[in-house]
C-alpha cells in the first residue's frame, strides 16, 4: 500500500509528510531549549553570587555566528539547486555547509579546551583568582618545588593543585574503595621505594576476614586457637592472602596491597553481610510471629520491645565483619592526592586525611599549596559580603590575604591594586563628565561592580604595559595599551611574548588552609558554568547530528535523485528546516552567554 503525501504535497495546505513531522519535531525542541533559556535567566536573577559577565571569549562566537548563518544561506541554495535539478550546484553549496558545522565545532573545541586547562580558585575569604596552574615535584621529605619551564624536574611533575600528604597508614573501605586511586597510591610508594603492607595488629600475625558461618567459631577461645592452627600452617617467607575456606581469608602481615585483594575482601564482606542478614530477618519474623501470638490484642508499636534482637538471640549464629582494611606505608612516604579526592577541607598542621571514598589516611598534610599564574583577580563576591555586613568593600578588600604579608607576592599585587584603583577613578571622572549628575547631586552613571572590583587578563596586561612604558590612568596612551579583540583568541594566553617579557600574569601560592574551592572553569564551578556546558553541548550536539544528516544527503543520495529529484529536495528541505532551528538556537546563544 502506497502512503500518500510523501513526495507531493496535499493542495490543500501545500505539505506533504515529512514537513509535518519536522514542524512537529520543532515544536518539542522549542519547549525543550526554551525551558533551559528560562531556566538560565531563573539562575542569573535569583543567584546568591556575583554572576559572570562578559565571561566568555567574544570572536570566536562572533565568527561562529557568521558561520552558521552562512551555512543556513548554503543549505537554503543547496535545495534550490535540486528543484532545478542541478546536481554538481547541490553538492557544492552542501559541501560547504557541512563545512561550517566543521568550523563551528572546531572553534567550540578549542573554546571548550582553554575552559577545561583554566583553573579558577576561591579563597575562604571569597577573593576570587584566576590563572594557568604550575606544574610541582616533591623531594623524598615531601616539600614542595615549582617545576618552570626549562628546569629539570627530579620526580614526575604533577599539577601543583594536589593535596600532600605524608601517610604512615592508609584505610580502605571495602564498599566504596576507588581502583584508580589505589593505582595512583601504589604507584607513587613504588616510585619512592616505599609500599603498602597489611598492617599489623596489636597481639596477631595477621588479619581474619570470616565470610560463612561454617568457617568461623563464634567460641573466642575455640576461634584463636583455630586462627593459631592457620598461622602456623601458612608460616611462610611469602606474603600472600590464603583462602581458609569457601567465603573466609587469611591476610599475614606484610601482604602487599593490591585492588585485587581488597576486591576479595569486599566479596567476603558482602557475603558475611548477607548471612548476618538473612539471620536476623529470621529471627526478626520469629519474634514478631511470637509476639503477635502473646498479645493479639496490642498494636505493632506496643509488643516493639518484646521483638527486639539481643546479642543472646544471634550468639552462634552470625559472622564477625570487617567493612575497612588497613596497610602501613613502609616506610612513610609522601603521597600527591588530587584535590577533588578529598571528601572535607584538611585543615593545617592535621594529622589524619578522608578521601571521598571513605579512604582514611593517617600522617601529616605538607606545605601544599596552589601554586599558579594568575590572569584574573574579582572582589566581586567579597565585596558584596562587605556590603551584607555592612562594610566599606574597599577597606575589606584591601585587607584581604592577597594583599597581606603573608602572601610573598603581596607587593605586586598591591601594585596592580593602585593602578586599577587610579583607573577606575578616571572612568568615573569621566562617566560624571559625559552624562552628568542628577538633581540631587548623583551620577547619573557609575562604574559597574564588574568594573570596579574586577582585574580581567586584559587589566593586567594593560596595567604591566602602562608601568613599562611610565603611563598612567588618564592619560590618552594608556586607552590604546589594551589587548584588542584578536588577543587571546579563546582566553587568556600565557605564551604571550608580552605577557611572557613583562611578567604580566603575577605568581601566587595559595595555602592549602585557604583554598575554599578550586575548579577548572567546568560545570563544577558555578551554575553559569554548568547551564553554558548544557546549552552549548546540547546545541553542539545538534550541529553533529544535523550534519551528519545533510552530508548523508551529500555522499549516498545520487540513487534517490536519479530515481526521484523531487523526494530528495524535500528531504532537504527537510533537514534544512532543522538546520535553520540550529542557526537560530544559536543566535539566541550568543548574545545571552557571549555578550551580557
């Protein structure tokens, strides 16, 4: 049976299937973006934090825009080429419409890449930096040392945004215990001749892990001498874990760590675990039955007590458990842990270390701090806690860490400091003398709180200049020192020959004690950052999708148009309705997230 209307349209509305379906297909996409647009202007109105502004590079959206406007020209000459049965035009003009979805998500790459290297930091005092973290080593004590370009690191470098800590015990949950944490741990004792030992107990030669009842004596005494019997029998120079029987192990003393045997451990646990439990259901049901049976007339919550389990009901019965393992570090070495393991801030001079896996260690935290270039510096956010506590913002700003003795690269940045204030003074000296006061003596504009309490890459950039070349805020040559659009194409670049020759981009070492939260500019790091992701991504992915679609019609559809000319420009017309939908979603992107 032939369907009708999918090659020639009804003359009484002029579609024919397929367009339905893709208007159809359009209305749900329109519910579905415009339901993340509202929820983007929800965030930005109602956000508790001083919401990014102008956060994004502009050019390459800029030119992302052209470009997909262009490409809905092309594929709009690409179907016309086809109604008048031009094929080598339709391939020309479809060929360089998926060529613009190439650019586009090329330029979307490397703006996602400069994104996900860029760290961001925020201190316990909500003073905000910005910058290209430094790589780090650590020596045998475990103090740290920068690693700059050029020098010889002794050790394998690592991103100097790590926790140290010098672990004399580690204790791994048997639930919840990372493999590649523990690969990372035991790579790194390797690397400094240390290792990971099952830790001995205070009065054993080792630990018992009981998974089944039939392996384990519920009688103490009966029990040690069973478990001095198993001693005895594997006494051996090898340390290895020993299966006792089907569902228990023997771990000696001195057994090297391994996942493998914290994966055999966690079976023993969950077997043991599921026997305890199944016991007390049945003694549960028991009781209750029992207690139901004594007073039939009394509810549930008056015979509660009668059904409760005591440790009489389950003597004999259940297995003794062990949900953590714990192995000594021989001897103790410092051990780099990446900052987003850590389950709670450490705080300084601590002792004991929680990993999100419910990984204990046990030692001392060294000196570890975030030691970075520093591109951007916002007081946004303190300074609206200032205003909150009512406070002058500036007076709490400047005695903020980063201009205090204890950070030893204070005095640039108290530099930097002055120089922005001298500008800013200047930019509203002029704001008064462009748009003028109102009756009652205000100006009629002011700076903005971005303005104000914010050094972008630019600013700093321009400030090292200024000093270079002995200018200052206000004078007309100090305008014509900032980085224009084309610099940094995708974001701050710190390999900049100026930025490079002048040192534009200032050091810092943020303490670890100090260090709030820490993040490359990824969806972790504010909500802004996670609904950008989500509409670019999903945006992204229709691009892909809708190109892959076109250039199907590109490279596999000569049959189809030899067969039908017609079927195959309505297929396009089609997908060119769909690519339309792509180039305006993105219109609306642009100027909401690259612009505001």
């Amino acid at each position: 049976m032939e369907i009708p209307y999918t090659v020639t349209a009804r003359k009484d509305t002029g579609l024919f299937n397929a367009k339905v379906g893709i208007w159809l297909f359009l209305a749900s996409e329109v519910m579905l973006f415009g339901g993340l647009f509202s929820g983007y202007v929800f965030l930005r109105i109602y956000a508790d934090y001083p919401w990014p502004e102008r956060a994004l590079p502009v050019l390459p959206g800029l030119i992302n825009t052209f470009v997909l406007i262009g490409s809905s020209v092309t594929v709009v000459f690409a179907w016309a080429a086809l109604k008048m049965r031009q094929w080598r035009r339709f391939q020309f003009f479809m060929a360089i419409t998926i060529a613009c979805a190439g650019i586009f998500m090329v330029l979307k790459g490397l703006e996602y890449n400069a994104k996900w290297n860029h760290q961001a930091v925020r201190m316990d005092d909500f003073t905000i930096v910005e910058g290209h973290t430094h790589k780090a080593v650590i020596d045998e004590d475990g103090h740290f040392h920068e690693v700059h370009e050029g020098d010889d690191p002794h050790g394998t470098p690592f991103k100097a945004n790590a926790v140290i800590f010098k672990a004399e015990r580690v204790s791994f949950s048997l639930v919840r215990a990372h493999e590649s944490w523990i690969d990372s741990m035991l790579s790194q004792a390797e690397e400094r001749h240390s290792k990971l030992v099952a830790q001995k107990q205070k009065g054993t030669t080792g630990i018992f892990l009981y998974g089944a009842l039939v392996d384990f004596e519920a009688d103490a005494d009966k029990r040690k001498a069973a478990e001095e019997d198993i001693v005895k029998e594997y006494q051996t120079a090898e340390k290895i874990a020993r299966k006792i029987g089907e569902k228990s192990l023997y771990i000696p003393d001195g057994t090297p760590l391994s996942y493998a045997l914290l994966k055999k451990a966690r079976e023993i646990f969950i077997a043991g675990r599921a026997h305890n439990a199944e016991i007390r259901t049945g003694i549960l049901r028991t009781k209750w039955k029992d207690a139901h049976a004594n007073h039939p007339d009394k509810g549930n919550w008056e015979i509660a007590d009668e059904a409760k389990i005591t440790p009489e009901d389950t003597a004999g019965q259940i297995v003794k458990v062990l949900s953590t393992l714990a192995f000594e570090m021989d001897p103790p070495v410092p051990l780099v842990l990446n900052r987003s393991w850590i389950k709670r801030p450490i705080p300084a001079k601590a002792e004991q270390a929680e990993l999100r896996d419910d990984t204990t260690l046990a030692g001392a935290l060294q000196d570890s701090p975030l030691a970075l270039a520093v591109d951007a510096v916002d007081f946004r956010w303190m300074a609206q806690k200032a205003v909150e506590a009512d406070k002058d913002p500036m007076k709490v700003i400047e005695s903020s860490w980063i201009f205090s003795d204890k950070n030893e690269h204070a005095a640039e940045y108290k530099k930097l400091w002055k120089m922005h204030k001298k500008r800013i003074e200047k930019l509203e000296e002029h704001l008064v003398e462009k748009y003028k006061r109102d009756k009652l003596g205000n100006p009629k504009r002011v700076s903005t709180e971005t303005e104000r309490y914010r050094m972008g890459w630019k600013d700093l950039l321009q400030y090292a200049k200024a000093e270079e070349e002995g200018v200052f805020p206000g004078e007309e040559k100090f305008d014509d020192l900032r980085p224009s659009m084309t610099d940094g194409f995708t974001g701050p670049d710190h390999k900049n020959a100026d930025v490079k020759r002048l040192h534009a981009f200032p050091e810092l070492k943020v303490p670890h004690e100090k260090v709030a939260m820490a993040s490359a500019f990824t969806p972790k790091w504010n909500t802004y950052y996670a609904i950008y992701f989500t509409l670019t991504g999903l945006h992204g992915l229709h691009v892909i999708g809708g190109a892959l679609v076109l250039g199907y019609y590109l490279l596999f559809s000569k049959g189809l148009y030899r067969q039908n000319p017609e079927w195959l420009a309505n297929r396009v017309e089609v997908g060119g309705l769909f690519w339309h939908f792509v180039d305006l979603v993105w219109i609306f992107l642009f100027p909401i997230l690259y612009l505001m």
